[in-house]
C-alpha cells in the first residue's frame, strides 16, 4: 500500500485525474482516494511508489509520500473510554 498527500487535489475531477493516471499505468491498481484529508492510497502490483508518484505529477498534481493511515493508532479524547468529551 503507497498513500500520498495530494494538497492541491480539490473537487471531484481531480480525483477522477488521478485515478485515471494510476489506472493507466496498472489498470488493476486498487485507489481510494478521500478528498476532505487529500490522501490517496493505492494498492499496485505492477508500479512502485516512484512510478506512482511520477504519473500521478504527469496528471498535474504535487504528491506527498506518507505513511500509510492504517498504520496510525486511533486517538482517543483524554478522561473518556469511549472518546467522547463529557
């Protein structure tokens, strides 16, 4: 799994660019692409991180490697089990 940010990724033809530039370079890549954070995570067999990036840029974007999200710890809010703030 690569995951970028995409900061300059703002509506909905942006994600659909994108996902049409991964498709093209491994038609079955799997893509999730959430907008509200501006992550695109990308599931390949047949392109690394690199080449994702590069076609992703060609697309006109500015991607960001991150670290995948499923490897961050859920937070949760101070003095509550079930994070909730009473």
């Amino acid at each position: 799994m690569v995951a970028f940010e995409v900061k300059d990724m703002t509506c909905g033809h942006c994600v659909s660019m994108i996902t049409k530039a991964v498709k093209f370079l491994d038609g079955d890549a799997q893509v999730a692409i959430d907008l509200a954070s501006k992550r695109v995570q990308i599931e390949s067999r047949a392109a690394d991180e690199a080449e994702l990036k590069t076609a992703i840029e060609e697309a006109g974007y500015t991607p960001t490697p991150v670290a995948a999200v499923a490897a961050e710890p859920p937070q949760k809010a101070a003095g509550s089990c079930c994070g909730c703030s009473r």
